[in-house]
C-alpha cells in the first residue's frame, strides 16, 4: 500500500493506493491535482481564484481555470435544484455569524443586510470564455459545501485513467 498525507480544503487528507505495483507517480499527481484546487477555491488565500472573485464582486469578471469555472457551474445547478437551500453564495452569512458568540442575535436589518447579498443567480458567467463575475459588491462565494466531493471526483477519474 502506498500513502499520502497532507493538508488541503482545510483538513487533513489520506489518500491511499492498493495495489502491488508502484503507484508513487499516481499518488504524487493525486496530491498536486488536490493542492492546486485548494490554491486556486480557497476562501483563506488571498491569491487564490475565489478571493479574486470575490475581492471584486460587483466590478470585473476574473479569468478562472476550467476546473473552476466547472464547479461553480455545478454549485449553480446544484443551487437551482434546490431552489437555493445549496449556496455558494453564503460567504457573508458565515463570515458574520463563525466569529461571533453563538449566542449573539443579529437585528432584524442585519440579517436582511447579509441575505440581499446571498443569490447563486448573481454568479455570472462569460459565455465565451472562462471569466467569472458577482454581480453585486459585498458578495462572496465560498466552495467549502462543495469542494471535498468534487476534489474526490476528480481524484477518482484520475485514478481510473491511470489503471
């Protein structure tokens, strides 16, 4: 069995490989895939793709990678499906209430404040190219509710196509 364990998506991730061959440019190329989706989604890198995003929301359109543009589009689908209980678009609700005392009651105008800026159908995309745009200032997306499962998607085709 060979083995990889390493921090991304905010967690410690193990990924593992069964198999008597020598697997270690497979589990090298699983750990890359995953560090790079952390770079490019993660709220708590500045540099990162959704922080751009974010940064100019209600501005620009931002150029994304296509893996990017690929799950924002799913979260959208995802987002439609549930007639928006998913969200990708809850960043300002859950930068409000994680730092606060549990116990902290927002006024009524707050949390009408935080929701305005809450809308999956505000995440636009250019149809022509991989450009990413919030319609809105203020708003924010985080993949946090999305990211873990499609990272294992994508780890998981990795390895079928490497046998």
């Amino acid at each position: 069995m060979l083995q990889k364990i390493f921090p991304a998506f905010g967690t410690l991730n193990t990924i593992s490989i069964f198999d008597n061959a020598n697997k270690s440019a497979v589990l090298d190329e699983a750990e890359m895939l995953l560090k790079n989706m952390n770079a490019r989604w993660s709220v708590f890198l500045d540099d990162s793709e959704i922080s751009l995003i974010n940064r100019l929301a209600g501005q620009e359109f931002v150029t994304v990678c296509p893996d990017t543009y690929d799950i924002l589009k799913q979260s959208m689908m995802y987002s439609s499906i549930t007639n928006g209980i998913f969200d990708v678009t809850m960043q300002p609700l859950i930068e409000y209430f994680i730092p606060k005392n549990c116990s902290d009651t927002p006024s009524t105008d707050e949390v009408k404040q935080l929701r305005s800026m809450v809308n999956y159908k505000d995440i636009l995309f250019h149809k022509d190219c991989f450009e990413v745009k919030l319609k809105h200032p203020e708003q924010k997306i985080s993949l946090g509710a999305i990211a873990k499962g499609y990272a294992a998607n994508r780890i998981t085709e990795l390895f079928k196509q490497k046998g």
